[in-house]
C-alpha cells in the first residue's frame, strides 16, 4: 500500500545544519534552509551560479533578499537584489550568479535537479568593493 510521507527542518543558526536536503529522487531533490551567520549580510562573500540547472526558493518564513548579478567571462557584474515575498516562487535560472541574504527567523524551500552539486556549479568571490555594493544594497 502506498503511503504519504513527510519531511521537515527546524534546526537554524549552524552553518552545518541550516540547510538540510530533506528529499531527493534520481530527478530532483528539496531542501529546507533556515537563517545561518552565512547568510546573514555580514557573512555574504560570494556568489554562486549552477551551470546546467535552474533553482528555485520559496520563502515560508522571515525575511530574504536574493542577490543575483550577470556574467562577464568568470565576473559577477551589475549586482541586483530582489526582496522575497512568502509564498512565492522564485526561479534562478541555469548560469544565474545568485545567493541568499537571510536575516534571523527566515526559513525557505530549495528545489533543484539532481545532482546539482560542485562539479556542475562554480562560486564567485567577490571582492571587497562588491561585498560593500551589497551592503548598501541589502
């Protein structure tokens, strides 16, 4: 007999267990992040960018903002920002150089293929006059 199954996440404000994949197939899988010291803005150094896929976040709880920036060869350029509502689905997509910056209490929903993973993604250090673009910015 087929049964319905759940999953959850609650713990937060570890960078080990805030976000934690809480199903996965051989398609796609789902994450819960909730608020880590990471990505607060205080800890936001990088962006990252998944090569072959598309992500989507949905903001349950609290509050987030999404950075996201172009590409030019390797070069996050032209930062933006987008202030999450609850309950909307956002979509990065594939190539997209994002991150989160969440502030204490906010829990969202990832979904991406899987795998996505380091072999198919990159990150982007940004330096210092970007890290305070975003601070003004956020």
């Amino acid at each position: 007999m087929l049964r319905i199954e759940s999953y959850g996440h609650n713990e937060s404000g570890d960078n080990k267990t805030a976000l934690k994949w809480v199903y996965e197939n051989p398609v796609w899988k789902v994450g819960i992040k909730n608020w880590k010291p990471a990505n607060d803005i205080s800890g936001t150094t990088c962006l990252e960018r998944h090569n072959k896929t598309d992500e989507l976040f949905v903001l349950l709880d609290g509050r987030c903002t999404l950075l996201y920036a172009d590409d030019d060869n390797g070069t996050a350029v032209n930062i933006g920002k987008v202030e999450m509502e609850p309950m909307k689905v956002y979509k990065i997509p594939a190539t997209l150089w994002h991150n989160t910056v969440t502030q204490p209490g906010a829990k969202l929903i990832l979904i991406e293929n899987n795998p996505t993973d380091m072999t198919n993604s990159d990150v982007y250090n940004l330096t210092e006059d970007q890290i305070a673009e975003i601070k003004a910015l956020v």
